[in-house]
C-alpha cells in the first residue's frame, strides 16, 4: 500500500563512515550490507502526513503517534531517493537527510531549469500486524535453531482444539472467525459479538467454512502466535551499537 503527496523541503545528503554498526531485523552488519537509514524532522504541523500515515495503519493501532521506521520513495528536484528513515528530534522542520547509498538517481545539472514535481511517497510503516502465523520452512529453522518442539506442538494443539469446537464452543469460534477474518470482512465475528446463537443456520454455514480453512491452514503448517511482531530493521543511525549488539524497540 503507498501514499503519494507533494513535498515542501529541505533535503541534506551527509556522509558516514561504513562497518561496525549493528543493522536491524537482529543481523549485524558484518553479515548484512545495505543502505543506511535516512532520518527525517519532527514537525508538530505536519498533521496531515501523520493522518495519512494513521490510514496504513490496522484500526486497532491508530494513534497520534508516527511510526517509528517508515519505508518511502523520494522525489526532489530530480533526484530520486529509495530506502528507510527514523524520525530524529533533533533535525529542523520539513527536512529529510538521506545517505548517498540511498540516492537512486542523482539530479542532471543539464536540466536544472526544467521544472520537476517534488513528491514523498510512503511505501510502508513500522506497525504491529493483526495476525502473526508461523509456517514450514519457519518451524523448521526455529526447531533448528533451539526452539523445543513440544512448544509448536502446543500451538497445533490449541488450533485443532479451536476447529474442532467452532460450532459448538462461542469462544473457539470467535478465534478461527477473527484469524480467517479477511475472508468475510469478519462478518462472522460480529455475528458472535452480538449475541447472535451459534447454532442460527447462516452463522453455522459460516463457521464450517471457517472451520474448513482452519484445517487446511493447520495441514500447512500455518499456526497462528499470539501477541508476536514482525520486526522491521534498519542499521543504527546514531553509531552507538557495536558490531554484535543488536536494540529491539516494541513500540509499533
């Protein structure tokens, strides 16, 4: 999902020493090379970004807050700018600073009186997802890695649990109706929300279906985790990390 709008700014390109700083996502730098995070100004006016920024979001997560990493596309006097940036309290207003690794396309000093559209496009936010499911191939290097397997056999459990009682127990049935919710605008859930019986005849046809999937997604290896987050990773701005430190934030 993006957002495009028209941009009014100041954009500075800084140079940085490379190595010995620690990239996000929990992989240092010494295995992973990519671009830098760019960082960007905190303006208290920018009231409609931050609402653009809002409507990414799930409905349950919408605060005044912005995010704390977003993923966007920059254009500026035509140069074109891809990559990550952190908000940073400390820059003026209405200014982004970017590293060079991050600039795509560099401006042509030969069409400088060209005018050129100038436009910020979000590409994504750091948030908390709805839903966090793991599958094979990550059953696998989780066991691999030291994860004993009684615990994704404790998940199977509770899953098999849920789908064999959705149309007989109201509260496995809102957990299958709420993980398949985007199959029918979670239309089921609501239905157990109001009070609506488990057994009227279309909530019944409803749940079998879900009951259904839940199988097939259980047969895949697809288990749903409770109160997890995808980490979104970028590498320190600031230099502080060593090589093998890695900072989690768990706020969005």
């Amino acid at each position: 999902m993006t957002d495009t709008g028209k941009v009014d700014m100041v954009m500075n390109v800084v140079e940085r020493p490379s190595g010995g700083f620690s990239a996000g996502g929990g992989i240092s730098s010494g295995i992973t090379s990519g671009p830098l995070s760019g960082l960007v100004g905190r303006n208290p006016n920018l009231v409609e970004l931050e609402d653009k920024l809002l409507a990414m979001q799930q409905p349950e997560s919408k605060t005044r807050e912005p995010p704390l990493l977003i993923q966007f596309r920059l254009f500026n006097n035509g140069c074109a700018v891809k990559g990550t940036l952190l908000v940073n309290k400390k820059l003026p207003p209405r200014t982004i600073q970017v590293r060079p690794s991050m600039i795509k396309v560099e401006t042509d000093p030969k069409l400088l009186n060209i005018r050129t559209e100038n436009s910020l496009e979000i590409v994504g936010t750091s948030n908390q997802p709805k839903r966090t499911y793991l599958s094979r191939p990550l059953i696998a290097l989780l066991s691999y890695g030291g994860v004993p397997k009684e615990y994704f056999l404790d998940v199977l459990s509770t899953g098999l649990r849920d789908a064999h009682g959705v149309l007989s127990n109201k509260r496995a049935a809102l957990r299958v109706s709420v993980n398949h919710g985007e199959m029918d605008d979670f239309s089921a859930a609501r239905m157990i929300l109001c009070g609506i019986p488990l057994d009227e005849s279309y909530l019944q046809h409803r749940l079998s279906f879900l009951m259904k999937e839940e199988k097939k997604s259980l047969r895949g290896g697809k288990l749903h985790v409770p109160e997890c987050c995808y980490l979104m990773g970028t590498v320190d701005p600031n230099g502080l990390l060593e090589s093998d430190q890695v900072c989690v934030i768990l706020l969005n």
